[in-house]
C-alpha cells in the first residue's frame, strides 16, 4: 500500500510558505477580514513566487492543505477586499525604506505592454498588433507606471488596462483612450507627491499628454520633467523653418556633433538645440544621437521640456526607463505568471496583476535593504536569486515534511540529513 505522504505529493510539492511570503501576510493582514482571506492570500503569492502552474488551480493543485480551488477563485472574483488599498499600502511601504526611497532625480516610465491570452471570453482581451512580434494577438493591453532609483532599485508603481471601443460599447461604459490613461497614471503618482521625471517612447509623446506634465509643478514650484522619443515625422519649428525631425537632423553638418560616451563604454555623436514642437505649447529640448559621426538619419530622437538641461543628463536619465519597464515586463512574464491568469472576470484579473506587482516588490525590498535575509543562505543581489532563495527554502520545508512523515531519520541522524540535503542543493 503506497505511502500516505507519497501520495500527498503526487500533485502538491509545497508545505511551508517562504518566509517572504509570511513577512508580507503580517505587513497586509489588516486588509483582510479573517483568516481564510489571508491563508488565500498567502498561498496565491506562494504560488506566484515559486509555483510551477501559476493559474488558480496548478497553485491550488501545488500546496499541501490548500482549500478546493473554488475557494481561492472566490476570493479573486467575488469575495469583498480593496485591491487599490492592498497596492497603496504596498507602496507606502516601499518609498519608506532604504535605497527604494523616492529619489531627486527618481525616474517614472511609463509603457504599455500585451499579455498574452489563450482564453477570448476574458473580460477585456481583444485582438492587438504586437509591433515586436509583427502580428495580431489574444491579449490584454496594459499601461503601466514603474519607479526608478538612480540606485537601480526599481518597482511598479501603478496601472491601468486599456478596454477596446467596442467592449466599452457592449458594457455600456465610456471608452478611455491611452491618453486618458496615461494622464490618470501621471495624476495618481503626482498627486502622490512622487516626484522625479517621466519617460515614455514617442507613442505617448502627442501634446495633450506633454503639455499636461508641463503644467504640474513639484513642491518646490518646478515644472514636471519629461524625457520621450519623438517620432521622424514630427514637425519641429526652428528658426523659423518647420521640418520634420528627420529632415532636420539630415541636415546637420557632421562637424557640429558632439562625441558622448555612455557609462557602458558606447560611443555616440549627438547634436541638441530648442525648438517648437507642433501642438506643444512649450518650448521644447531636441537631442539627436547618432551611432557614427557621418551617419545622417539619426538612431534616436529624444525630446525634454528641461531645455536647461546638458544632454549627458537626458540621455542618462532615459536610459532608466528601460530599467523601470523592460525588466518588470520579464521577469513578470517569466517568473511571476503575469500572463497565466486564466480568470474571466475582470475583477480577478485586476488583483491577479497587483499581487505579481506585490510579489515582485518583496523582492525588491529584500535587495533594497542590502540583501540581507536569514532565511537565505548568503547575500542575494538580483530578483532571481531572490526567487531561487525562496524556492530553496520551500525545498528544505518540503523535505523536512516528507522524511517526518514516512520515518526515514529522526532527532540527530534527521539534521544529518537535512545539512547534507543543503550542501548538495
């Protein structure tokens, strides 16, 4: 007859929570009403963190003791917690603490993302072009908010997801175009009082949105500053001659650029001067870059309302925003299951998103805090080895579960084995 504590383990592996994951329950406990809440709570950012299957029933079907899956789907579609509250709270504790504090010289990028779907009946999936892929897809379309430190911490700060014309038509609600959206984002985190400077790419860079920044003032009375791409066809006004972008730049004699070296050792050339910009308002930085000196269409376009500014500052700091978006997107969809929610309702997919959001700042706050955990074996550096920390020490639970349970070692000979079993992970 097979063992009892073999068959528990056919499906589910995970016995003990990381005590990342415990950590966060004490911090959060308060936004739930009673303790299922916050065992539902605690075993979906289990399974986020270090699950195989990270939809409700692979996280369900992994952890030992977990409730029938029903009950946790529940709890992300109909059971009454505040979701922007838990995200609030999220970030009041991560702009408190060591070098995630909001920064002088902070960044906040801001880009759009597509989360792959296999299911059409989701509330808000709708057919998008991926302009990286070339080709229509099944997908729910986000735009998110991160913040950077110039001490390369970085977290998501907010989002929100994009609801087709036609979804808004049939739901009978108004329709909300990106701008909009991105607007409601720099609102939300301006009047936060999170300062630094926004960075986005040339699809959000229309008037309404800079000429919006530009009328925000910081606590100081300064102007909100932003960095974007601008698109080649943009017209741009210059003494008194009105070109497109690429036109201008084409026109630049070779010997006025100027030589920078980036912090990884690249080498550009760059020419910069203020212009007007059509349906901006205000008066405008250009920075053209070029790979070579004799290079005529330029590699990069970059556009500030900071025209006080030198362009080793621009370039330096839009260069954060990939760090604010582009690692978050990835590691989310690679390690985090942000596109594996498989939840119809839309409320669900909604706290779906701000629970890998709050996965990947515990994280964060592990590394901002110098990597020091005691319940990891060393210093850890990256988000990864956050990860792979938290898996080991699911791992060494599991074990210590397994060998009690059928009676292989006990007392000494058991930590024997348990250290060997360490050494050799």
């Amino acid at each position: 007859m097979r063992n009892k504590a073999h068959k528990g383990l056919e499906k589910r592996s995970i016995i003990k929570r990381p005590t990342i994951v415990e950590e966060a329950v004490g911090d959060f406990a308060d936004l739930f009403d009673n303790k299922c809440q916050r065992e539902h709570f605690a075993n979906y950012l289990t399974g986020l963190m270090v699950g195989n299957n990270k939809t409700v029933t692979g996280i369900t079907d992994e952890i030992v003791h977990a409730s029938d899956q029903s009950c946790l789907n529940r709890f992300l579609n109909e059971v009454d917690w505040d979701e922007k509250k838990m995200n609030e709270k999220r970030i009041d504790l991560l702009i408190g603490e060591g070098d995630l504090k909001i920064h002088p010289r902070g960044v906040l990028a801001l880009d759009n993302v597509l989360i792959n779907h296999d299911g059409k009946l989701i509330e808000d999936v709708g057919w998008f072009w991926d302009h990286s892929e070339e080709r229509y897809k099944v997908a729910h379309d986000y735009l998110f908010i991160n913040y950077v430190n110039p001490d390369v911490s970085h977290y998501p700060l907010d989002f929100r997801r994009f609801k087709k014309r036609v979804h808004c038509e049939e739901a009978n609600v108004k329709f909300v175009n990106h701008t909009e959206l991105f607007i409601d984002l720099v609102d939300r985190m301006h009047a936060k009082k999170l300062w630094g400077t926004f960075t986005f790419d040339s699809y959000f860079c229309g008037g309404p949105i800079l000429n919006h920044i530009n009328s925000l003032r910081d606590d100081r009375g300064e102007v909100r500053p932003y960095i974007c791409d601008l698109k080649s066809n943009r017209t741009i006004t210059f003494k008194g001659v009105s070109p497109s972008a690429t036109a201008m730049a084409m026109s630049i004699d070779p010997a006025t650029k100027k030589e920078i070296i980036h912090p990884n050792g690249k080498k550009q050339w760059y020419f910069t001067v203020c212009v007007g910009v059509s349906e901006v308002e205000h008066k405008c930085r250009i920075v053209f870059l070029w790979d070579k000196k004799s290079d005529r269409e330029p590699k990069k376009i970059l556009l500030t309302n900071k025209t006080n500014w030198e362009v080793h500052r621009i370039v330096g700091v839009y260069r954060f925003r990939w760090t604010g978006t582009e690692t978050f997107h990835r590691d989310g969809k690679q390690e985090l299951g942000m596109g594996d929610c498989q939840l119809r309702n839309g409320v669900g997919q909604t706290r779906h998103m701000y629970l890998v959001m709050l996965a990947y700042s515990l994280a964060m706050r592990i590394l901002g805090s110098c990597g020091l955990c005691g319940w990891a074996s060393g210093r850890l550096r990256t988000v990864g080895e956050v990860w792979r920390a938290a898996l080991s020490e699911t791992i060494r639970g599991t074990i210590a579960w397994v060998v009690e349970s059928i009676g292989l070692a006990t007392g000494r000979d058991f930590h024997k084995l348990m250290k060997r079993l360490v050494a050799a992970r």
